[in-house]
C-alpha cells in the first residue's frame, strides 16, 4: 500500500490546484482521477467552449469590418480543423498540468477510486492510504425525466465537444450559462439554433438589466427562444411542446444542469446539508468524518472552476496546519463569455436592500465611452453596487467588450477593502474601457 500526507481524489481545477498547493507546503501528495486530468472544466467545459467561442469572436469582427469600410469574405468554416484545434489546446494545457505534477513530486494515479476503509481506497487492485483526504469528484450533467429521452441519441455538456460535424438544426433543452455560450458559438457557425427553457426565462443567474440585453442579442442573431415551456416528449428528431410545437433537430443537447458525484461520500458515510444534495463542510472544509475534506461542486455554493480551484487553494493550507478564512463566495466572478460579455460578483441591489445597506446603484452605459464607440463595441454598462454611508463597494455587474477581465478592476478594490472613492480617484488611461469604471464610480461620489 502507498502512503501519501494528502491523497486527492479528483483532477479537476479544485483537485489540482490544491494539490499543487499541498505539495508546495512540504507535504507527500498524490491525485487519483478516473478521466483525464483537468476535469471537466478543461476537457470538455471552459476551455473547449471558450476556444470555439474565439471563433465567434473572429465572425463577429469580420461583421463589424464589413459594416464599417471593409470587404472580407468568409468562404469557408472548416469545422472539423477548429475541434483539431480544440484537441490541440486541451492537450497543451493537460501536459501543463502533468509537468506540474513531475515538478512537485506529485503522483498522479489515472483510474477509478473505489473506498475501501478510512482514508484507504483502491485503485485498480492497488491500495491508497492518505493521512488526509480531499474529495473533489465534481459533478456530472443531470438529465431530467423526459418522454422518449432515453430512445434519443442526444449530447450532455460531457458530450457535446465529442461532435465533429456542424448540424444544420439544433435545439438545445435549458437555457443556463453553458447552453446559451455554445449555443451562441453554432449559430455564429451558421447552425439554426434554439433554446427551449422550462423556467420563466433563460439565464436567471443574471442581472435582470444584463439579462434583458443577452436575450436581446441572442434574437437579433437569430437564436429563438423558448420560454415556461411545457417539454412533453422528445423523438428520434423533433421535441414536443404541449400545444403541439414542435422543434426539429440534427442535433440535440440536455444542458438541464449538473448533479454532484456523491457515490464516495456515501461509501464513506458523510453528512450531506438540509437539502441533501451537498456534502456538509466547516468553515475550513472539512467534512463530517475527521480528516476528510470536501470542495468545489460536491459543497455548492459557487459551483464554478475559480470557485473549486479558491476552496481547494484554503483546503490545502487547513490540512497543512494553516487554517484560514473560507472563500468569501461573494468575492467569486461569475462570467458569461458570449458577446457582450458579462460578469459579475457580489450582492444585487436587491440582496444589498435586504441586508439592510441604504443603496446606492450606479450604471453608465458603453456608447458614453470613446474606445467603446471607435471599436464599435458600445453594448453593454457598467454597474456598481454602493452604499451611501461609506461608500463600500458590495458588488458589480459589467456587460460590454472585454467584460469578464474588466470586472476584475472592482473586484480586486473590493478586495481589498476599497471603496468607491478608490475607483474614483485613480488615473485610468485615455482612451480604455476601463474609464467607464471610473466614470460609474464617479457618478456615485457626486451622489
């Protein structure tokens, strides 16, 4: 049997992370993982997505080229090189991450754990004893009840990267964050897309404002839209909605959200939370069985790759002695990397008014900004969440070009226990998107 300090189950951005972190500590460290290593987020989630989305991108520019005093002719989308690309660049940052295994002396185990006894599991036929355990087996897509699904050859978010053709029709069911950004990325391709959503709306993580101009966007596209609808079976080609609507497809996708992996933590007898669908963690993610931690999707909260990659970082240093503060779950960006792009963090103003904050909201839109207007990317605002007596920053909202790095620039004030004045009074260049941040904050000073 091998002995490790720390024994991870889970490769993916919370399990590798904190590895690297453990290791880094002085500790003997070995990951087991049953799939490829980086987890869904790097095998098929974030980075596939968000290499087929630079595509769009590039479309996109070409459009706005072509309106503004230039000729350039797409003759040819080569799908089948973009998911080699796609490949290319999985493969590139999976070798990042084996050589930052070799280069701390961690192990990595590729195969099934299956528990054995406390803090032992097997691998293989292979014992693997850790003084403490860190799980972080992540989630899987969910796939909700639906007539005539299982007699259907449809694609999950674990699967949907596996296509190497572009469909002519395309119906995605749910219209979450993943749904909406690959949505977006085929019809950017030139598929037909539509979103069918059984809740009142799509996206209803968003801002409401931010909400408003995505579903906006996605029509003018040509995206339709489905909403409160009613599914009531699903054919070897079409979906059917109650009243008789149909919806045909080449291919369909069930992105109807993500369950947690929870055999382990029932092999090993865990507490789960009230609602019995998370592991129940303290404060420094420790589980309910003594030197077994828990993160990332298996606990809630933030269910997002910086969200596991933040805990599994704090997780590290409480099994090595260095207790500190858990993630601050407001403090975790939550992206949308479609066009424009949002993201946000922090409470909204409703949260802010019932946590009892006298609230002050601020919101400038990009055509009042210059670089926005000679780039011709002027969807979008800025929106900062304040408060009147000290003018503490509580949150932000930023739909606009470049909006998921932008946002950063309040977060880390934020961070750092800034406030608006901050923002306000520092010297952003001229001419940058990142004066409307200092514009916003501006205008809740002169408040």
């Amino acid at each position: 049997m091998s002995n490790f300090d720390i024994l991870i189950i889970g490769a993916g951005p919370g399990g590798y992370v904190a590895a690297e972190e453990a290791a880094t500590l002085g500790n003997s460290v070995a990951v087991i993982e049953k799939n490829a290593i980086g987890g869904c987020c790097l095998n098929v989630g974030c980075i596939p997505s968000k290499t087929y989305l630079q595509y769009s991108h590039w479309l996109s520019g070409v459009e706005a080229a072509n309106k503004n005093g230039m000729t350039i002719t797409v003759e040819n989308i080569d799908f089948p090189a973009i998911v080699q690309r796609k490949n290319r660049v999985v493969s590139t940052l999976q070798g990042g991450i084996h050589s930052t295994f070799k280069n701390n002396g961690i192990k990595f185990i590729q195969g099934e754990a299956k528990y054995v006894r406390k803090n032992t599991f097997e691998v293989d036929g292979k014992e693997y004893y850790g003084k403490k355990i860190l799980l972080a087996t992540g989630g899987r897509p969910f796939v909700p009840g639906i007539d005539g699904l299982d007699q259907v050859d449809y694609l999950t978010t674990d699967t949907f990267f596996e296509m190497e053709e572009l469909p002519d029709k395309f119906v995605t069911i749910g219209g979450g964050v993943i749904a909406v950004e690959l949505a977006f990325a085929l019809r950017k391709f030139g598929v037909e897309v539509t979103i069918i959503e059984v809740a009142s709306d799509i996206l209803l993580t968003l801002d409401h404002e931010a909400r408003e101009i995505i579903k906006n966007k996605l029509k003018s596209i040509g995206i339709q839209i489905e909403t409160s609808a009613t599914i009531q079976k699903v054919t070897n080609q079409k979906v059917v909605l109650a009243g008789h609507k149909e919806f045909l497809f080449d291919e369909l996708l069930v992105a109807a959200g993500r369950e947690q992996n929870l055999d382990l933590p029932h092999a090993i007898g865990l507490e789960l939370d009230n609602s019995n669908r998370f592991v129940s963690v303290d404060e420094y993610y420790e589980t309910s069985e003594s030197n077994v931690f828990a993160i990332g999707d298996l606990i809630g909260g933030q269910t997002l790759a910086h969200a596991a990659s933040a805990e599994g970082i704090k997780a590290a240093r409480a099994m090595s002695g260095k207790k500190e503060r858990p993630v601050n779950p407001h403090s975790i960006p939550r992206p949308l990397f479609i066009e424009p792009e949002v993201s946000a963090f922090g409470l909204s103003e409703e949260e802010a008014e019932r946590a009892g904050y006298d609230v002050i909201t601020e919101i400038m839109p990009f055509s009042f900004n210059g670089r926005a207007i000679a780039s011709d990317e002027t969807e979008g605002f800025v929106k900062i969440i304040s408060e009147a007596r000290y003018r503490e920053i509580l949150g932000g909202v930023i739909v606009g070009s470049q909006g998921a790095d932008l946002l950063h620039q309040i977060l880390t004030v934020y961070e750092s226990e800034g406030t608006v004045d901050e923002l306000a009074n520092t010297v952003f260049a001229h001419p940058t998107l990142s004066e409307l941040i200092q514009e916003t904050a501006k205008h809740i000073v002169k408040k």
